[in-house]
C-alpha cells in the first residue's frame, strides 16, 4: 500500500468515526431534552461535548475575514433561517385566529407586540426557549470560533500563555456563575467563557493521539459514576446547564464533563466499524446541526398524540423526522444554504456530510 493510500484510509477512518462522535452527541441532546429522569446527568456533559468536537475539528486560519464570513454563512444563515421560520410558525396561526374572528387588535398595539417579539428573537440567548431553547449554542460557538482563532494564532506556540488564558476565561465563567448568572446576556455571550476551556482542550485533544489506555479509561469511568452515586445519594449536589450558566462545582465541572466527553470518545471509536450501528451513528452526525434545530419543535408538537407519549418513542420520532428533513433538504440548493449553511457551488452531499461544527 503506497503512502497515499495509508494516509487516505486514515483521513477516512478519522472522519469516520469523527461522524459518529458528533452522532452520538445529538443523541444525547435529544435524550438530554426529553428524557426527564436522566437529563440532569446528561447535561453535565452533552453541551460541553459539542464545543470540544468543534475544538478539534478547529484549523487555524490567518486570514480573519475569511474565517468570519464563512462562519457567518455556516452557522448565522440557518440560524436566522430557522429564527425567522419558527417564529412565523408559532406566531401565524394566532394572526389567522384573530383575523378570522375579527379581533383585531389596535394598530399601535400590533407593532409594540411586534417589536417585543422582534427585540427577543435577537437577543437570543438564554431568553430563548421551547422551540428555540438550542439556538443559544449557535451563536455562543460562533463567538466561540471568532475569539478562539484570533487568540490561538497570536498566543497558541507559547503553551504556558495559553494556558494561563484558558484559566482566566475559566474563572470569569466561575464569576459569572457566582455573582452574575441571573443577569441574560444577548446571543449568550458570557458562555464563552466557559465555551473556551473546552474548545481549545478539544483542539490540544486532536494534537494527540487518541486514549488508548484501559486503566485511565477505567478511572474515568469511575470518576463519572462516583459523581452519579454522590449526586443521586444527595451527598453533593451537582448542577451543570451552559445555557443558564450553571455550572455546578468549582473544578469537578470541568473534570466530570471531560468523563462524559471522553466516554462518548471511547464509544465511538468502538463502534464506528459496526455496521448498522456506525452507519447510522455516522448519518445522525452529518445532520447532527439540522436535528440540533429540528428536534424540540418536533417533539414538543409530537408529544400532544398518545402514540409519542413515552419519552423513549419520542426521542426515536425527533431523530428520525428530523433526520428525514435533513434527507430531503440536502437536495435543493436553496435550502442548503438556508438551513445548513453550505454555500458550495456544487451539490455534493459528502461535502455536506463530513461538515465540521
């Protein structure tokens, strides 16, 4: 096998189970939003999950205007899309309801209404919620990816400098918590500096080669189940939502999210070769942004028919209606630009479907 081949087939396999990561990511969203039992321990981690895939996907660019405006397309035009479309949905039945009663309300009242719906969609952030209740993350990853880069190429060969940065963007995230969590910052942006840390160990994660190592794989386990049992026996009470900044105990939030990332790793990597079950790990990770938007709508408006009632069935109903979406935008190139962002000139679905966070 001449080098061309090796490094072709290692790219392929990285990408892979890359995919299946991301796949086994949005699972854990979904689960995270709708099984009520369990999501206070997939929180510990899911979100965090994200912006460290992302971190490792990262490549420096030098070429800031670049970075941002495809940044802009990939990430803001569906947001604004799915904003925009959302919003038409709740708020257009409404506006038939009182046209065809004749209920009309007065002209000056119709526009402050307006404006106020307008002002909060915006906004963004943790105002946000039930159909939205995601869209903090896009934009708390765009600003993420915009500080990061800059931040990297100017300071990333000086180890020690980046570190002592990443624990300064820690500890404004631990002040926010402590003193400034009521306070709803626009687009989410005080999450950042929780954002950060895990982004840039994602990116120092793919400079390294993979845990392979059974007895750290081991300890990891058990740090994630110590914090079960100690949360669930009441002995220490752990609470950890990114989008509300919560983040729960000083220095073990960051390690038993790192448990639950590093666990998501493993399995991954353990089961991207299994047929059925990398496959379709693999499809759920390159619509993982689509169901990421798709999925509250779908299973807040499923849960009202007796057949989704159980938690369960209406986790497999908001992945595999959201992943049918996915399958028949990918299609128009209009609405590839629009709900996921690819601006490409070609239609090539593995394009799309290998796309970075």
């Amino acid at each position: 096998m001449v080098k061309s081949e090796i490094v072709e087939r290692v790219v392929k396999e990285r990408i892979e189970w890359i995919d299946c990561w991301k796949g086994l990511a949005i699972i854990t969203v979904v689960v995270g939003h709708i099984v009520n039992p369990i999501s206070k321990y997939i929180y510990w981690f899911h979100m965090p999950l994200f912006f460290f895939i992302s971190g490792y996907l990262y490549k420096e660019k030098t070429d800031y205007s670049t970075f941002l405006k495809k940044k802009i397309l990939h990430l803001l035009v569906p947001y604004f899309s799915f904003l925009f479309l959302f919003t038409l949905l709740q708020y257009l039945p409404l506006i038939i309801d009182s046209w065809q009663q004749k209920k009309l309300l007065p002209i000056d009242q119709i526009i402050i209404y307006t404006l106020m719906i307008i002002w909060k969609q915006l906004y963004g952030g943790a105002n946000l919620v039930l159909w939205f209740g995601v869209f903090w993350f896009v934009t708390c990853l765009f600003l993420t990816q915009q500080l990061y880069n800059p931040i990297y190429i100017k300071f990333g060969s000086n180890n020690w400098l980046m570190i002592k940065i990443i624990l300064g963007c820690y500890c404004l995230a631990m002040i926010n918590y402590y003193f400034f969590k009521n306070i709803i910052f626009p687009w989410n942006i005080n999450v950042v500096a929780m954002a950060l840390p895990f982004y840039w160990l994602g990116h120092m994660a793919a400079k390294s080669l993979l845990i392979n190592s059974r007895i750290l794989i081991l300890v990891i386990i058990i740090i994630f189940l110590a914090a079960f049992l100690l949360d669930t026996g009441s002995l220490l009470y752990f609470n950890y939502n990114m989008k509300n900044a919560t983040y729960g105990v000083l220095i073990f939030n960051v390690i038993i999210a790192l448990s639950g990332i590093i666990i998501t790793q493993q399995l991954a990597v353990l089961l991207h070769n299994k047929s059925y079950i990398g496959n379709a790990l693999r499809e759920l990770g390159s619509a993982s942004m689509l169901i990421m938007y798709l999925h509250q709508p779908i299973q807040i408006t499923i849960k009202n028919y007796p057949i989704f009632a159980s938690p369960g069935i209406r986790v497999i109903g908001a992945l595999l209606i959201s992943y049918i979406i996915y399958k028949l935008i990918i299609n128009y190139s209009i609405m590839r630009k629009l709900f996921l962002g690819d601006f490409s000139t070609y239609a090539v679905v593995e394009t799309i479907k290998n796309s970075k966070v």
